[in-house]
C-alpha cells in the first residue's frame, strides 16, 4: 500500500448500520481501497440521546492530514452532518491515525484511539501489529490492556 496509513472512526446516532455504509463507500471514492470494521452499538458518551452506531475505517493515502480532515469534513456534509444540531449526528468522521505522524495542532494520534474501546479495539483489527506513534506499543497490545482495565 502506498502512502500513510489512516485509521478513522466513523459514528451515526441517526441513520444506523445503512449511514456507516454509505460513509465507508465515500471514503473509497476519496482513497481507494478502505477496509473497515462490522458496525458496533455503542450508548452515547453523554449518556442520553440516541444509541451509536460506530466502525472504525483503515485506507492509505498520499494526501497530507490537513488534505484528509478536509476531505472527511466534506463527506460529512454531503451525508447529512449539520454541526448546528450537535445532538443529531447524521455521521461523524474523525482520524484517528496518520501513519506515524504525531503534531499536537492537528490532534494526531487522536487521544480517542486509546481512551475510546469502539475507537481502540476496532482499530486493533484492522492494523494490529501498528505502533502507536508515541506510546511505542502495538496497537493489539493497547486494545488487550484495555479490555483488562474495562473488567476491573
């Protein structure tokens, strides 16, 4: 594969298992091959409001991140996403991973990829054995720490 890897979580809380589907398809028109994982339900962080639908997305590209957090905003609007209404999300896309690339100012890696299992253990699937840029672990050994945090 050429170009860095992305690693990018998708959410819905209003158009289910079909809207992360549809992202998954404009995202292959941005980048190309994308492989993603099974939709997940997950409760909403704020603990009301409708349930989530997540996934988490892998693709590599040759754009520059500020080139993909464009091109995911994008997608955003083209499928709905009204940041106006924050309690309605049609989808949310954010990236989580570019390749090795850690820079404060565009919030990679994304602090989610660890603090959030629907973020962390889905990319964990997808690119196991990637080293998260500045925790220096594999991913397959952070999501299996936090599985043993969640059980204590």
């Amino acid at each position: 594969m050429d170009g860095a890897l992305l690693l990018i979580s998708l959410g819905t809380n209003c158009g289910g298992p079909g809207k992360l589907r549809e992202a998954i398809d404009a995202l292959r028109e941005t980048f190309g091959e994308v492989t993603a994982t099974q939709p997940e339900e997950t409760a909403p962080l704020e603990g009301t409001g409708p349930r989530y639908f997540n996934s988490v997305a892998m693709a590599h590209t040759a754009l520059l991140p500020l080139e993909v957090k464009r091109s995911l905003r994008a997608i955003e609007a083209r499928l709905g996403r009204d940041r106006a209404t924050p309690a309605v999300v049609a989808i949310d896309l954010d990236l989580l991973l570019y390749g090795d690339l850690v820079d404060a100012s565009l919030k990679l890696p994304s602090p989610d990829l660890v603090e959030r299992s629907f973020c962390l253990q889905p990319a964990a699937e997808l690119a196991p054995d990637f080293i998260h840029p500045t925790l220096r672990i594999s991913l397959k050994e952070l999501a299996k720490k936090g599985r043993q945090h969640e059980q204590h």
